[in-house]
C-alpha cells in the first residue's frame, strides 16, 4: 500500500489515471495505491458474495463486490464487497454505492491490511456504515464492527467452526470454515 503525500485530489481526478490494474483510493484527498488482490482474497470474495445472494434473494435488498463506494469528490473506496437493504436502495448507482452501504466487507491482503483496519474503517464508522465485516485470512476469523451511537466499538469475533451472522441483515448466516477454504492445489 503506497500513498502520496499530496492533497486535495478528487474523484474526477481518478479518471486521469491508467487503466494498470491497481486500486486507487481516497480518504479526504489522499490518494492510497495497492495491487489487485490474491488468489484466496477473491476465492473467499467468491463465497461470501455467494452467502448474501441467497441473502438477497431471501429478503431483497442487493449483494456487490468490486465497486466504487464513494462519500464525497475527496473520499472514494473501492471495498471488497457490500449489502444494500431495500429501504436504501437510492444510494445504489451504475458504477457502485454513494453514501454507506448497510454492511461493507474487507477482506485482509498483506500488503492492505492496516489500511482497511485503520483508515477505511475510520471512513466507514464516520460515514455511518451498520456493519464492518474484516475477514481475517492471517488469523482465519471475522471481526465484526457494528455501529453503535455512530462508534464501532470492540469487534465480535467469529473464528473457525463459528458462524458468520449480522444484526444489519437478520436471518444472513455462513460458516466461517466454508467462507476462509483454503484453495486446492
């Protein structure tokens, strides 16, 4: 994860930039750089999109993954994965979400892991997003952030053998063991 020392950036300034398979972000200005993720980042990606469309199917609302998530010109994250309730369904745009989402997912890489415990989890707590789903692939755990009075306070921990539930999406569940499957060969 690099990031520049400059300021004042935009969104519109995004669209300057090569198309060279990086992920840029901005949080207040700031640009932040890092690669496309790993193989079993987007294996668990895979899964758990799958767990909130059934979820979506169930109950309404919409499931994305790979998105632009932006709050303001200065402030535009590209989050792992998303759910939008049905009540919210005006923030959903063509490109992605404006405004939060009901519940954000980050999934942990090497080289972006403080940045999304620390940075994006600081954007989404401001910016009033219901849950903050940190898969954890170092330590095979979910962190589970739920805004309480606008703070995140200690995060629910779901390891291995627990279930992954929400108090955002009543009735959505999945295995942590099927969610972090290492994958074959």
């Amino acid at each position: 994860m690099s990031a520049t020392s400059d300021t004042g950036l935009t969104r519109a300034d995004l669209d300057d930039f090569p198309d060279d398979g990086l992920r840029r972000e901005l949080i207040d200005g700031r640009l932040y750089v890092s690669p496309r993720p790993r193989r079993r980042h987007q294996r668990v990606m895979i899964r758990l999109g799958e767990a909130l469309l059934d979820f979506e199917r169930a109950h309404g609302g919409e499931a994305i993954i790979d998105f632009n998530n932006d709050y303001s010109p200065t402030t535009h994250l590209e989050p792992d994965g998303a759910f939008v309730l049905a009540a919210h369904s005006e923030r959903l745009t063509e490109m992605g979400i404006e405004g939060p989402p009901d519940v954000v997912v980050e999934i942990s890489s090497p080289s972006t892991r403080g940045h999304d415990l620390l940075r994006k989890r600081a954007v989404y707590e401001r910016e009033g997003v219901g849950e903050f789903w940190f898969l954890d692939l170092d330590r095979d755990q979910v962190l589970v952030f739920g805004l309480v009075d606008g703070v995140y306070g200690e995060p629910r921990v779901v390891g291995r053998g627990g279930t992954l539930t929400s108090q955002v999406l009543p009735g959505f569940s999945a295995p942590v063991d099927e969610l972090l499957q290492v994958p074959p060969g």
